[in-house]
C-alpha cells in the first residue's frame, strides 16, 4: 500500500490544456473517487497515474518515489479497465496468471495468488473457462482477479462497471468495496456516476473542465456543496437551483414575483442576484407556500419524483408517502428547516 500525491499537475495535447494544475493527496489505504461529466480529465489524470499518459507538469508520487518518467509496469500499479481487456484465448485462470508469468513468479506462488484471489471473488469454479463462456459480471472479477495477484501499491478503476445492467452494478459496487475492505489497498476509482462516488467513496474529488472543484467526504460534499457546480453534480434527484434575487425581510424572489422564504441575513444586500438551491427530499407539500404546477408525475414504489414549475422554473420533489396528484394540480411547497442553499448568481459559490 502507498499514498498517491498530485502536485500542479497539468496535461496538455499542444496547444488544448486539458488538466490546469490538478493537486491532491491520496492516503495510504483510502478509496477516493474522481467523479465528474465527460470531458473533466478524470480518466486523464487516472492514466497519468498509470503511466499510460505522459505529465505536461507538475508531480505524481506513489509513496515517496517520484513516478513522472517511470514505466507503468516499475510503479507497481494494477488497473482495472471499463472493457475488461482480456485475452479471449486464455483460460480466467492463464488471464490471473499472466503478468505473474512475465515477472517469472514461481509456479508455487502463482498457484497460491490464483487461488486466493479466486475464493475472494467467488472465480474458483470458473478458473478452466474463457471469457467468452462468461456473464459481464464475471468477466470484471476475473479483471479485478488479474489485479488483485500482482499485490500492488495501487489499485486504479477506470468506470469498471459502465458496461454492466443496472442491477449487477449494484452488486458489483457492493463487492468492490468489499474488497477494499479486506485488502486495504490504495484505490482511485473514475466514474461519471455520482451515486457510484457516495455510496463508495472514502473520498471524493469532484472535478469539471480539468480543475479540481471540490474535496472530501461523501457526505461534507452532499451537505455543505462548494458551489452551484457541485450542488448540482452530487445528489440524486439533483438539488433545485432556483434564480432569484434577494429583496430583504427574509425572503427572496424570482423573477416571476414568487417569495421564497429564507432566514434573514445581514450578510445579503437588497436586490443582490443570488441562486436559491434546496433538494428534491427536503421540500414538502403543505396547504401553503410556494406555488407550483405539477407536469409529471414518477411513482418508483418506495417514493415519488414529482417534477414541476415555479413560475418558468424547474423543480423537482421526493416525497416518500403516497400522494394524489396530477399533471396540471398546482400544489405548494414549503423547505424544511435548515435545508436551503445560497449561492452567488456571479460566481456560483455558497453564500
């Protein structure tokens, strides 16, 4: 295991810079998450810590060494990637053991990796079959098996479970994080998907257009965003962002004429832009408040995602009790307390 440090680094591809002085600090033993849209340079920077990509500038560290000019295969990394990427004439068990075979490990050791490394995944029945002979699923555990018997410093997954149903990503999320769990090993993990980051991470690093927006717990990101970005990004419906402009007394307004309630602020001047967020879950639907008129309505089972307008804007509203209500039914919203966001209408940071 190691700590993986990030210092200024940038990637360019000639003139179009693609990562603008990214900085980050790994600890030895976390699982931290890059999340972000396609296009934030997570996978960029994921593979720069692979050594698949070439440092424009700044450093990378695994441990204490230096790894900017080093090979791939002398930083003692292993990586899982989104397609597998397995010999489709090896056996799982030839595919565990192949990099154990470049490195010349004994017969007896390869052995013992193979087998340890099948009875944590569950591939001990499957070791004699080719790939092709298995399910999506499995395919990815003989990836992550491959990983797991080099023993490395690192482990890096690059959207390992893209290519997966919806149902077998919830599994697979469920044993990857098992896995770390067990082994302890420094993991760094790419998606696009911010419900992969929350339930998975240790860390986030949430990243958008090659900068780092924001760091830290999966839960110090949900509850107290950075800015507008971030809010929005993480969270599931996403929080609703709702323009408006500060007009004292407690309130806000949009646009439309409609008051939002807030808690006075000596810190807001009149009149002052601002952006109003609060999540989906953390409005209720009460004889008054705000207005809203209802265009559809999604039942899941266990809540209801009911989608709507305030005036000419967007909201969204989780509610987990059953509710009798139609498209077109104007209903009214109150935000529970404590739940409202502000951030500037220039910048799009928190207030």
């Amino acid at each position: 295991m190691a700590q993986v440090t990030i210092d200024n680094v940038r990637k360019a591809y000639g003139d179009v810079e693609v990562l603008h002085g990214v900085s980050a600090r790994i600890e030895d033993g976390e699982f931290v998450v890059l999340v972000g849209p396609s296009g934030c340079g997570k996978s960029t920077l994921l593979r720069m810590i692979a050594g698949l990509e070439t440092i424009t500038g700044g450093i990378v560290r695994i441990g204490d060494r230096v790894v900017n000019d080093i090979t791939p295969r002398e930083r003692n990394i292993a990586m899982v990637f989104q397609n597998y990427a397995l010999y489709p004439h090896m056996t799982v068990s030839d595919n565990m053991t192949f990099s154990l075979r470049l490195k010349g490990t004994s017969r007896e050791e390869t052995a013992r990796q193979v087998k340890r490394a099948a009875e944590i995944l569950g591939l001990t029945n499957l070791l004699d079959r080719y790939p092709k002979q298995l399910s999506g699923g499995q395919r990815q555990r003989v990836a992550m098996g491959r990983a797991i018997v080099r023993d490395p410093l690192v482990f890096l997954f690059d959207e390992p479970l893209s290519n997966l149903d919806a149902k077998l990503r919830v599994q697979m999320r469920v044993e990857i994080k098992d896995l770390h769990q067990r082994l302890g090993t420094t993991t760094i993990y790419v998606t696009h998907d911010q419900i992969e980051a929350m339930t998975m991470a240790d860390k986030i690093v949430v990243m958008r257009d090659g900068v780092i927006e924001q760091v830290g717990s999966p839960l110090d990101i949900y509850d107290a965003p950075a800015n507008v970005f971030v809010a929005s990004f993480i969270g599931s419906p996403s929080m609703n962002l709702l323009n408006c402009h500060y007009v004292g007394a407690g309130n806000a307004r949009t646009e439309d004429g409609i008051d939002l309630p807030l808690v006075a602020s000596a810190a807001l001047q009149d009149n002052q832009a601002v952006v109003y967020g609060v999540r989906p879950e953390h409005l209720t639907i009460a004889a008054t408040g705000i207005p809203a008129v209802v265009l559809v309505v999604e039942p899941t089972g266990s809540e209801t995602h009911i989608f709507a307008k305030v005036g000419n804007q967007d909201v969204t509203v989780l509610v987990r009790e059953r509710m009798s209500v139609a498209p077109g039914d104007t209903i009214y919203l109150q935000p529970k307390d404590n739940s409202i966001y502000l951030f500037d209408k220039g910048t799009g940071v928190r207030l």
